[in-house]
C-alpha cells in the first residue's frame, strides 16, 4: 500500500529517523578498548530517566519480558512468595510466570479497568507479621487496559506496614513517558524495553536495580545463568558486557537518549500528558466511547483502550483499519478481545500523527457500522489540543 504505516501499537513504537541512522554502522568488536565510552554512555545515561543516583542501570539483549525473569531469579530464593495485584494481561502475565518458576505468588484480583488497589495492598501486607512476602510487583502501566497504578502509593503502603518486602516495577510502558522515580519510591528492581517510550525497536531488555536489590541478588539462591546481575555489574564496571551485546541498539539507545535530554525528560512526560488528553477527548467527547480505565484517576497517558459497543467486534476495526487504511492499532488482549482497540501514544508522537490514527479509527469504525458521527474525533481532540497548548506552540502566531 502506498504512503507509510501508521503504527499506533502501544509498543513497538514509531523509531524516529535519526535513531534509525545512529543504527546504521558496520560492526565491530566490543571488546575493543573504545568500547566502554558507548556502555558507559547508555548506563549513564539511563540514570537520570530512571531518576536514580545509586540505582544501577542494565542491559539485557531480551525484552522486557526478560527482565520480568531476570527480577524474580536474581532476587529471590526458590519458592519465596510475591504480591501481585493481577488487573490486565500483562500483570497476569507476570505472575503467571513467577508461578511457572516455582514462586508462591498471592494474588490481589481486581477488575479491569482498574489499578493497583492501595488499601488492599496495605492489608495483605500488614496482614503478614511474618514477613512472607519477599517482593510486591506493580505494574505500573497495564497497557492491555490502558491503566497506570500509583506506584508511590504501593511505596507508602509498605512504609506504613513497616513491611521489608523488595518493591519491582514493571515500567514497560510508563518508562520515558509516564513518571517514574526509581530513588524517591525506593524501588528495587524497575523492568522496562526498548521498544516503547525509548522509540528504538525490540531487542533491549532495560532494568534498573537498587543497592538493596544487588544485596539480596548476593544472597539469592535462586538458579539464573545468562540473567545474572552479578555478572552484568561485574563486566559493566569495566565498560564491557559478559557476552556479545546488539551493537547497533546501543548506538540506537545513545542516539535515543540524547534526544531525551535535548527535549527535556519533564517536557517529554508533559507532551504524553497533553497528546493523551487529546485522544481522550475524541474517544470521550467526540465518539461518546468508554475507555477501558474506569476512571480518571486511571487513565493512562501513553495508550487508551476504547471500548467498541455492543454488536461490534474490536477485531474487525482493527482489521478495517490495518486492511484499508494502513494504519496499525492494538488489540484486545485476552478477556478483552474483540471488546475494545487501543491507541498507543508514546514516543516519537505529535498532534498531527495522532490526528491520523484518530481519523483513521473514526473511518475503520464508521465503516464497521458504528455510529461515529465522522469527524467528532478529531474536532475533540483538536479542540482539547488548542485549548491545552503548551505555551510556546500556543504563543505561534
Ligand atoms: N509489561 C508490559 C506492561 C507490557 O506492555 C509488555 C509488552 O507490551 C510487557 C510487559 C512485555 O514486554 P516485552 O514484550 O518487551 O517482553
């Protein structure tokens, strides 16, 4: 089809050009002595979008999903329990893997559609004298519902129940464009990829471990080999990796930082914020849709899940606009499917692309027998958008 993909998955995102060049170099080795500036640069670099001091950025050639691995098996001795409240796919998914891997896990079930539940994480935790619970995880963005979780609420609920549990945080989806603060939540183990706020393609699993998490990662008799973070920190401290790192992702994720802190990180998380406002005003305003978060409070500023009415199937708009339109949407995943698509706005995004994929979803679902009236979307958001200007755009003349 002519023209470009218009790829609004909420992850892979849109790999901005000047990444993609910054990947483009022949190989080389990496054991060279001018390899450790390109490590350092990265694990450096992570830093301050981790907002860390003392936590230790690292780089696993996984997804994220490794590093979800890498969390519980450095961590952890076999069998230990772990909190989990379980509201989309991919906060089942993680504790459906700390079960396949031998952990007890204790699950806070929750609607869909809603977060991580503050006062029942509070209860089981101060419910537990005993100390079972080794580690609470938190999703922070369900991206299958288009929810984020407080995580600095999860935080105090632990300090309230003086309970030494470690704290990870799955930030697949919230790192780089939703807050994150790895030193002030004291978080231990924050999991994250490359292929979503970063705007670099799959392939790079990105964590970051405080001292605490390190110190029990010593003691931990959990078995790991290739995700071991004593090996990682061992071999970074000299600049170079314990096996044959992905080369040109490094170069992508220097290239990806350094655009990151041109623009600012604060105004980066301002401009999902203000982009996010704008696709709720269509889904809400304009086609008079739900989003899949209940409330406010739960909206998700990098990805919205909009709930197709009843006699439409979600999958046939997202096929309508794959087929016709050229423009990629996501799924619903699991107890989810074919109720609802999900817009994914993080990373490399502006007004004008959004306004695509918005007139694309209006023309996919219209053509699904909806009843959009065409163009409420995009006059919402466009309306949203002028009137929630950032400053200098606002002052344009
Ligand atoms: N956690 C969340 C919130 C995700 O959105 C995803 C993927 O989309 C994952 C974990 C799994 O990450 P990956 O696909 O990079 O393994």
């Amino acid at each position: 089809m002519a023209g470009r993909n218009f790829l609004f998955v909420p992850g892979p995102t849109n790999v901005p050009d000047r990444i993609l060049r910054a990947m483009s170099v022949a190989s080389e080795d990496h054991r060279s002595p001018e390899f450790p500036t390109l490590t350092r640069a990265c694990l450096e670099g992570l830093k301050p979008v981790f907002k860390t001091v003392s936590g230790h950025p690292l780089l696993f050639p996984s997804s994220g999903t490794g590093c979800w691995e890498a969390a519980l098996t450095n961590c952890l001795d076999p069998g230990a329990k772990v909190l989990i409240a379980r509201f989309g796919q991919f906060s089942h998914l993680w504790a459906d893997m700390a079960r396949r891997l031998g952990f007890e896990v204790e699950l806070i079930e929750t609607p869909w559609g809603e977060g991580a539940p503050v006062e029942r994480h509070l209860a089981c935790l101060s419910a537990d004298k005993q100390h079972h619970i080794k580690a609470v995880l938190v999703c922070q963005n369900e991206t299958a519902t288009g929810v984020s979780s407080d995580v600095s609420a999860i935080r105090k609920a632990l300090d309230a129940a003086k309970h030494p549990a470690l704290l990870f945080v799955d930030a697949v989806s919230a790192l780089a464009s939703i807050d994150f603060r790895m030193d002030e939540w004291q978080v231990d183990v924050c999991v994250s990829g490359s292929q979503k706020g970063l705007m670099l393609p799959a392939g790079l699993g990105i964590t970051c471990v405080s001292q605490k998490a390190l110190a029990a990662a010593k003691s931990a008799k959990s078995r790991r080999c290739y995700f071991d973070y004593g090996d990682m920190v061992t071999t970074n401290a000299s600049g170079y990796f314990p096996y044959t790192p992905s080369i040109p992702m490094l170069y992508g994720l220097r290239e990806s930082l350094k655009m990151l802190a041109e623009e600012g990180l604060q105004n980066v998380l301002n401009r999902h914020t203000y982009l996010a406002g704008g696709v709720r005003a269509a889904v809400l305003d304009g086609w008079k849709l739900k989003l899949c978060a209940t409330e406010p409070k739960w909206y998700s500023d990098t990805v919205s899940a909009v709930m197709v009415t009843e006699g439409t199937n979600g999958a046939d708009i997202i096929s309508r606009a794959f087929k016709r339109y050229n423009l990629a949407l996501g799924a619903g995943l699991a107890r989810m499917s074919g109720r609802l698509f999900r817009i994914g706005h993080l990373g490399d995004c502006n007004e004008l692309m959004l306004m695509g994929a918005l007139a694309g979803c209006e023309m996919a679902m219209v053509d699904c027998g909806m009843k959009i009236a065409p163009g409420s979307g995009i006059t919402a958001a466009a309306d949203y958008w002028r009137r929630n200007a950032p400053k200098q755009a606002a002052s344009a003349k």
